[in-house]
C-alpha cells in the first residue's frame, strides 16, 4: 500500500507558480505572515487558569499552510524584528524587548516556534493538513517540538528543584487542546474550499 505525497501546500495553490510573480507572491506572503503572527502572539482569550495566546496556533497553522521553507523565511523574518526590538511577542513590550526577552523564560519556546514551523511545513507536504486527525497529529507533534526546548531552557535558566511543569507547561494544556481542535477543524476545511473553487 503505497501513500500519497501532496507537493502542493496550501498558498501555493494560489497566484504566480513560477519566476518574477512567484517572488513577489513569495514576498508577500512573508509580509503578511509576519504580520499575522504579531497579532496573534497579543491576542488573549481569557481561560482557566490562564489566558488563551494564539501565538502557538498562527506558528503551527502558518507552518502547514507556507510549506517548511516559506514557513522558516517567514518565522526568521519575525524573530529578527523582535531581535531588533519591536513588540511583536506576547509578553514583550517597553519592560522588556529585543534580545534581553528573547534571552528570558519564553527563549525556549521561540527556538521552539522555528522548529514547529518547519515540521508542521514538511508534514503539510506530505499532506497532513489534508485531513483532520492527521491534522490534529501534526498539531500534537507541533506543540512537543514548541515544549521541549522551551521546558529545557527553563530548567537552565531557572534550576531544576523550581515546579518547571507547573510554570511552563500544565496550565497550557487545556489552551493548546482547543486550538489543535480548531487547527484539525480550518486546514481540512480551507483545502475542501480550494477543491471546490478549482472544481
């Protein structure tokens, strides 16, 4: 039983696929989804115990929709504006931006976001964005990558004998649920919409 590879992610499915007009296509494709994860990283829906940031979501969701080289041009480019000061992070602002937060306890979790946003590019090619459990998956998958460096670098940074899952990961759990259910739920749905408009 062989399976099938999809080449296509999702915006390639869309505008110029070859020379000038792919590069700006391209181009613009990184402006907007710079834009997109310094919005979401803001947003907060409130939630027991903590509020709910969509950061996690647009990095994973931008990761399966860009394809795993889009996707890293697109993180790079938003981190290197964070790194050279600009509020585009969830909890950086005038107390703390540029690399003195990025070098603070979410330091961790951001190595996390360019790791999540090629892997969730490279599964997307393979068509995990296709489908919702496997959708949901890669979403799973996504979230590890995010949590392992940034509980790693807690630890360091922080000592070992301090409660690092209680401080960085439990209260997270719930948030990261509902929003691999509406990364399961958006993907499938967008690709459903782009057969039927080329139907």
């Amino acid at each position: 039983m062989t399976t099938t590879t999809h080449r296509n992610v999702l915006v390639e499915t869309f505008g110029a696929t070859e020379g000038a007009g792919l590069r700006l296509k391209q181009a613009a494709f990184v402006v907007l989804g710079i834009a997109v994860l310094a919005i979401a990283a803001k947003i907060k829906v409130p939630m027991y115990p903590v509020p709910i940031t969509m950061g996690t979501f647009a990095v994973l969701a931008l990761g399966a929709a860009y394809g795993p080289g889009l996707g890293l041009a697109t993180i790079m480019g938003y981190m290197m504006l964070g790194a050279l000061g600009l509020d585009v992070f969830a909890g950086s602002g005038a107390e703390a931006a540029g690399l003195t937060y990025m070098m603070g306890g979410t330091g961790g979790y951001l190595v996390g976001y360019v790791a999540a946003t090629v892997l969730l590019g490279a599964l997307a090619r393979k068509g995990w964005d296709r489908s919702a459990p496997r959708m949901a998956g890669a979403m799973v998958l996504g979230n590890a990558i995010i949590y392992i460096p940034g509980l790693a670098w807690l630890g360091m940074l922080y000592g070992w004998d301090q409660p690092i899952l209680a401080w960085g990961l439990t209260p997270f759990l719930v948030g990261d649920l509902l929003k691999l259910a509406l990364a399961a739920a958006i993907l499938p749905a967008a690709w459903k919409l782009v057969g039927r408009a080329r139907g």
